[in-house]
C-alpha cells in the first residue's frame, strides 16, 4: 500500500532534508569559529542548490517524476528557505560572535 513514494517516504525524505540543511549551516558556522576545519565542509544539499539556482534566475524545476511533482517540491522549497532564513538570521552566521 502506498507504493514506493508514500506519504512516508516523502516525509522522512523532508526531514532528511532539514536535517542537512541544519548541519550544512552548523558547519559554516563552526568553520566560522573556527573550531571545524574548512576541509570537513560537507557537500551543500542538492536540492537546495538546485532551489538557489532556480531562485536566482526566477523559474521553476518541474519534471515528470513523482518526487519532482509541484506539491512536493513546493513544500521542499519551504523547508529550504525557512531553514536559510532562520540560519542566516543567527548573529553568528552573519560574522558576529557576540550577536552585535
């Protein structure tokens, strides 16, 4: 029931994606303090660089397959960008230790 891309498979795949999110940013800002090593850099999740890139130049990603359905990859843009938003607003992120 459900096939391979139930209700499940799509939430636990957004959860995975906030949680990659979440440590792309908390490794910027540790590189930031300096307590992790630029080389230990994870890899920018894809689907938020593909949401930047097409951010930028003002046009949608939609295709065929069920992932890539409008539904979906609108609720995957929300994550995104509610994630940067709020990591992006921390005082530390923006280059002040001391929240100034």
């Amino acid at each position: 029931m459900g096939g391979p891309f139930s209700v499940k498979a799509i939430h636990d795949y957004i959860d995975n994606l906030r949680d990659s999110i979440i440590e792309y940013y908390g490794a910027i800002n540790e590189i930031k303090a300096q307590i992790r090593s630029a080389d230990k850099m994870p890899v920018e999740p894809e689907a938020m660089y593909l949401y930047k890139r097409c951010k930028s130049m003002g046009i949608p990603l939609v295709a065929g397959g069920v992932m890539d359905q409008p539904h979906i990859w609108l609720i995957e843009w929300n994550v995104i960008e509610n994630q940067i938003t709020m990591m992006e607003s921390l005082p530390s992120l923006n280059g002040d230790a001391n929240g100034k």
